[in-house]
C-alpha cells in the first residue's frame, strides 16, 4: 500500500460495497497556474501496486464523466444497465494495475474552473491540463514515479491519449 502525501483524500468506503480490497483516493489534481481541478479517483493494484503499472482512464466525449468506465465497466464495483445496486466486477482492471481515473477536461463530471473561460478547451489545452494534472498526481503520490504508465480510454480519449502521450 502507498501512502499519499494529502491523505485526506483517502477513501473509506463506498456505501453498499463491503470494505474495499484495496487502497482508494479520490480528490482533485491542481491544474497549474490555472485555478482548474480535475477530479481523480485512484484506485490501487489488488496485485503488486509498489510495481503495477499505471493506467490512466479517460471516457470521451467530449464531455463523459470517467466515472461511468469506472463504474460500467472496469472498476472494481460495477452498477450493471437497468440496475440499481452496485456490486463486484468479477474482473475488474485493477486486478493487476492501478487505475487513475480522471474527469477531463474542467468542467465535467466533478471537475471544475474558476471562470467562464476555464471551461472552454481545445484538444491542445486539454492535454496541457491532463499533463499538469498528472504532474501533480505525481507530487501526491511520488512512489509510483518508477511504475509503467498506460494511457487508455474511449471514444474521444483517442484524441485525449495521443494528445497527453504528445
């Protein structure tokens, strides 16, 4: 388990999900010098996660939440179409990676700007925003500096990927 340095981001538990078999972090990365904030959940490996890699998850768009793929379809708790209970993915990606989910670009999801203008984007000054974002995970969570990172997503994060990999 890796501690963060901002542990109140931590996660204690997620209602109706039993205790969670691994370490959760949910809160907002600071988009510098902006007075943007783009919220993350970071879920670590239930195998190795001193050594996993790194799997960044966009949902595209633009506009998705990426909480949908991590609660539809990748995460460890799923909440099936037509459903109302969430309950265990039976493969969740987090099996062998650590999943760093984040709601790009400001603006959606809970992911938010200090102005009118911190909420207009192009493709370029979203990746910029991604890379700071992640620059600051990075601060926050320094001992996966060394892990393998994989940028990965759906529809419009084939923009946002090749963009931040860029």
């Amino acid at each position: 388990v890796m501690a963060a340095n901002n542990m109140t981001d931590r996660v204690q538990g997620i209602p109706m999900c039993g205790p969670l078999q691994s370490s959760w972090y949910s809160g907002f990365l600071n988009v510098r010098p902006t007075g943007k904030g783009l919220h993350y959940v970071f879920i670590e490996s239930l195998s190795k996660p001193s050594t996993d890699p790194i799997l960044i998850w966009f949902n595209g768009g633009p506009g998705c939440s990426s909480l949908l793929g991590m609660f539809q379809e990748n995460g460890p708790y799923i909440i099936d179409d037509g459903e109302t209970i969430i309950k265990p993915n039976p493969y969740p990606w987090n099996q062998e990676a650590n999943l760093l989910y984040i709601e790009s670009p400001a603006g959606v999801g809970f992911s938010f700007g200090q102005t009118p203008e911190d909420l207009v984007h192009t493709d370029m000054s979203q990746s910029q925003d991604a890379f700071a974002a992640l620059q600051d995970f990075y601060t926050a969570f320094p001992a996966y500096r060394n892990n393998s990172l994989y940028i990965t997503g759906e529809s419009y994060a084939g923009i946002y990927g090749p963009y931040l990999a860029w």
